[in-house]
C-alpha cells in the first residue's frame, strides 16, 4: 500500500514538473524575427491547420508542444476565427490567449444616434466593412429578422447606437445580426414592463423614440419633448414632427415646403393621427429612457430656439409667439 501511495505521489510530482516545464517553455517568447504577423483563423478551420500555419510564418516554434498544452487544457477547441496581428517576439501562451479569447485585430465601426438604416449601411460600406446594398438585403432578411421578433416590423430602429469591433472576414450578415442582439440586450424587460404602464408596446416605444432622437439632441430636453409627444398622442393631437415628413419623401434636398407638409404618406404626422408606422431612426438609450418617463408637465407644443434647445407651450397662442419670435421665416410650428 505504502508503494502505491508512494508511486502515485512520484507521477503527480512528474505531471506537475512537466506542466510546469511546458508552461516556462511557452511563456518564453520565440527566438523568431522581430515584427508584425497578420494572421488569419478562417471559420471552421482545423486546429492542427491553425498551428501549422502559425509555426510557418514564425509566430510560434513547436507545433507539437504548443498543440500538446492546447489539448491538454482543451483550448484546441476554442480558438475564435478571425485576424489577428502578433506583434514578435511573442510568447506562444499569449498567442494561444488571444486567439481563445477573440482577441484578433478588427475594424471598428461607430453607430451615431439618430443614423436611419440606410445611412448606417453606407458607413459600412465606407469602414470597409462589407457592401450597403447587401447590408440593406441583409437588413430586410426574414430569417434574420424573425430571430430577434422583428419579421413584422423591419430592422428600422433595432440597430442599436454603439461602437462595435468586426474582423475584417465578418459578413454583413455577420455584422447585421450582431448590432440586433446588442438591441435586444439593452431594451430590458424592465423597459418592457414600463412600456406597458405608459400603454405602449416596443415597437411603438422605439418609434416614438427615434422621433425624439430627431427632434432633440439634448439630453435635459428629450424627457420634456416625450411629453409633448404623449400629451399629443392622448389628446388625439397629430404628432406634426418635421423629421417624420422628412422620412417619408422619396428625396429631399433639405428645404421643407408647405406641400410637403400636405403631402400624404404614412410618415407625415401632419396629416395623419398617432404614430408613424414603425422608427425615422435608429435611436439610443437616452431617447428611449426619454419615451418610458416623459417629463410631468402639460406642454403641447414645442418651437426650435436655433441654438439647438427648444421653447416649450402649453396653448397654441404662446406657441405662436414663440414661432414669431424664434422662427418668423419657418414654414410652420410644431
């Protein structure tokens, strides 16, 4: 008994030296040539293909220990596909680390509040992150939409603003997918549950979001433009928000006439009642937050002061001053 006891401590004091040997040797940085490796992990490729690869560009030495500490801690299973860049001398556990963890080298792409799906598809294609026109395809995709409840109401408002790093081998399919469920994580069920206090589900939640999105860009104000909003929504009062007419032409060279405002379509909240169909816009956290908690106060009507803020009215007399006095050569007031 006491030579088993004895023998089983030699082989675990053996195992912990060689661990320990195989972790010194692929914690030393390899003796290759100083300088920069872009190295690509295509999707679905082999292990064994990855670390052949990288022993001939010269990122690591020994294939063989290199794959044995990988399988013995199964890493070999890990291994996130993308581009990487290692940076040489490299120690082979850092490049094991970095492509386990994902850690490759990306592009990053950068979503303003208040960008509209087509102007979103344009900066990917102008980030070199892959074509508009199959952004725009990938975007209308009843598979795509349908994963995150969307297949009724488009992607229009769903792509959430926010910096997002891609590899360069992301698809937009890729790309589309991934900004939608950031989407879906951010809108909590805590949000849900107070949409339904202020008797609105989602999509209407983020619709009347991305007007707020449109109209204000400061934050102190949103709360208050929700509530004019909500006010107007309660009193049967249309909407007349400029960027929803604006949202509906087919074109528009940035001069709003009275004949747009009368032209119908179903984004022109001059002509008809509630909310448009679906969002102007792709709004953020804060145009959101604003449309659940618009501000207590009665205010109908709100006027542009030209300095980015806005005069607030609760009957159409004050509203007309203010048009007079802030907007004398507008078309007309909200």
């Amino acid at each position: 008994m006491k030579k088993l006891v004895l023998g089983a401590l030699f082989l675990s004091f053996s195992l912990l030296l060689f661990i320990g040997f195989l972790f010194a040797f692929l914690s030393t940085p390899s003796r290759g040539n100083p300088g920069a490796v872009e190295f690509a992990v295509d999707r679905g490729e082999s292990f064994s293909s990855v670390v052949d690869r990288l022993e001939r560009v010269g990122v690591i030495s020994h294939e063989r220990i290199f794959t044995l500490w990988a399988r013995l801690w199964a890493l070999d299973k890990k291994i996130q596909w993308g581009l990487y860049r290692f940076v040489l001398p490299l120690a082979p556990i850092k490049v094991l680390d970095r492509m386990v963890l994902g850690k490759g080298h990306f592009r990053r792409l950068t979503i303003a509040e208040g960008l509209t799906l087509v102007e979103i598809a344009a900066l990917v294609e102008r980030e070199g992150l892959g074509s508009s026109e199959r952004f725009l395809e990938e975007a209308r995709n009843p598979e795509i939409l349908a994963r995150v409840g969307l297949q009724d109401v488009g992607a229009e408002g769903y792509l959430f603003p926010d910096t997002y790093h891609f590899s360069l081998s992301a698809s937009e399919r890729d790309i589309i997918k991934m900004i939608m469920d950031y989407f879906d994580e951010r809108f909590t069920p805590a949000m849900e549950e107070q949409a339904r206090r202020v008797g609105l589900n989602r999509h209407q939640v983020v619709t009347l979001a991305s007007l707020i999105e449109k109209e204000s860009g400061v934050d102190n104000e949103r709360s208050i433009v929700s509530a004019v909003f909500h006010n107007r929504l309660r009193d049967r009062i249309p909407l007349q928000s400029d960027p929803t007419v604006i949202y509906g032409l087919k074109s528009f060279n940035g001069d709003l006439t009275r004949k747009h405002l009368r032209t119908p379509t179903p984004y022109n909240t001059y002509v008809i009642r509630g909310l448009p169909p679906g969002p102007i816009s792709n709004p953020g956290l804060a145009s959101l937050w604003a449309a659940l908690y618009p501000a207590d106060v009665s205010y109908l009507y709100f006027v542009s002061k030209n300095d980015g803020t806005h005069f607030f009215s609760e009957t159409i007399g004050e509203h007309n001053q203010a048009v007079n006095r802030y907007q004398r050569r507008r078309v007309n007031g909200h």
